[in-house]
C-alpha cells in the first residue's frame, strides 16, 4: 500500500532533517514525502530513497496552519495520506501500523506522540533510543482511545476521500489553536469514526510557551470562531491561564483582549524542557 506523508513547516530545517532520517529507518517506507512551507522559501533536502516534494503557501498570516495542510492533501499523490508534524521523529514501525490501520478501517486514525526533551535532542544514540529518552504525553497516556476532543494533528492518517467529506481544515480559522480540535469536530458531525493506534511519533523538543502568549490575538480570534460554530470555548486551559494573568476578559459567551503580555511575562512562560 502506497502512502503520502505530508508535513507542514516554518524554520524547522534541522527539525525536518531528523524526520528523514526517522523515515529512512521504516520499514517500509513512505512513497513520498510532501512539504508545504508557510512563508519561507524550501530547503535544501538531505538524499533521501523516496521522493521529496516542495511547495510554499504564502499567507499575510504567519501560519496559515490550515490552509498549508489543505495544500498538502492537494499535493499529495496516494490517497492514503499521514499527516506528521514537521518536528516529529517517527517510530521504525510507524508506516507498518498505519497500513494496517488504512487496511482495516475507513476512519481518521489518531497516533501517539512521545516528548524527547532538550537534553534527549543532544544524545549521540538518540535515534536507537528513542523510546528511552521520551516522555509520555501527560494527558493521553492512560487513553486507549482518544474522544474527539482530544485529537490533534501532530500525527494523524485518513483517506483523501474522508479528509473532503470531512470539509478539510477550515481556513476561517487562522494562525494557531483550535483548528484540528474543529477539523475533529467535523468528523464526529460527519459521523466519520476516529480510532486511536501505537503508531508513535516522537517530538523534538524546541522551545514553546505554557501559556502559549506568543499566540495569544491568534488564539483569541480561533475561539471566537470555534465558539460561533460549535457553540462551546475551545482551549478553555489556556484561556483560564491568560483570564488568571489578566490578559482576557473571558465569559460565558464573550471573550475580549484587555492587555498585551509583556515580555518578562512571555519569559516566564518558556518551557524549559
């Protein structure tokens, strides 16, 4: 079985380079990668034995996340079609367990993510010993099988025919937060399954923000969205953080920008591992 995965990227080169790598390790491997870079010009690829193909989507949005993924499927050659993101290492048997899945079922299969921390990244032997060196995600380790609302698109597979009837990402919603949570919510309405499978992807750390501050306009106006459409607060986590630092005005059916963060406070917020 033939499978296009595809990725979506923005000053990730080294990032991108150790998914290569990770992908040269499958058994079996992927007929194609596509990369799809927002706003950047492609990279230079290291040689890889399966073909490689580069396009931009430029946007007067800095990550026009959902339309860069749309322009993936679009590119893509197999129908079957995995979805990883650009800083994620893939497990050796992680195509193996996809094509089981894509034999089995015509669903939107979820993956499993792993975080490899900053001292991991530094580690000679990191790729024989990836397990080893990843942390579980804390709130889906113990989820045999993820709800909806606990999808994301870090590592994700499904049928071009199921990502159309699905509607594809919404491109309303713009720059970071809350549109996979929608592309899921239009699967359940749909009544296109989701099933849950160990193909494992490992994240390479790099730094983020908890809160993530550096989104935070861009988070305000995708729950907004979210809110009109489904008529519920997405990423209630993080706005309970931003209303708790006094950035939001947040209500049950209102939410409104009072304040920038500042820069020490963004600082304060860096993850450090």
């Amino acid at each position: 079985m033939d499978i296009s995965l595809v990725t979506i990227v923005k000053n990730r080169r080294t990032a991108l380079v150790n998914m290569v790598r990770g992908l040269e390790r499958c058994t079996p491997k992927p007929a194609e990668l596509v990369v799809i870079h927002m706003n950047e010009e492609p990279y230079q690829m290291p040689s890889s034995t399966f073909p490689v193909k580069q396009q931009v989507v430029n946007s007067v949005h800095q990550l026009p996340l959902a339309a860069a993924r749309n322009a993936a499927v679009s590119l893509a050659s197999c129908d079957q079609v995995i979805f990883l993101d650009a800083d994620c290492i893939p497990a050796p048997d992680f195509l193996s367990l996809y094509i089981e899945a894509f034999s089995s079922a015509d669903s939107l299969i979820s993956g499993r993510v792993r975080y490899l921390t900053a001292k991991a990244m530094e580690k000679n032997d990191l790729f024989e010993r990836l397990m080893e060196y990843s942390i579980a995600d804390p709130i889906r380790e113990n989820i045999d099988q993820y709800p909806y609302e606990l999808f994301w698109s870090l590592n994700f597979g499904c049928r071009k025919t199921t990502f159309k009837e699905i509607g594809g990402f919404d491109e309303l919603f713009i720059g970071y937060g809350a549109e996979d949570t929608d592309f899921a919510f239009s699967a359940k309405a749909k009544a296109i399954s989701m099933i849950t499978i160990s193909a494992t992807a490992f994240h390479q750390y790099h730094p983020s923000y908890d809160p993530p501050m550096n989104h935070l306009l861009d988070i305000i106006s995708n729950a907004k969205a979210f809110r009109e459409k489904w008529g519920l607060w997405p990423m209630e986590g993080w706005l309970s953080k931003f209303e708790r630092a006094g950035l939001i005005k947040w209500s049950k059916d209102s939410l409104e920008l009072k304040r920038m963060p500042s820069a020490p406070e963004i600082e304060t917020a860096l993850k450090l591992t």
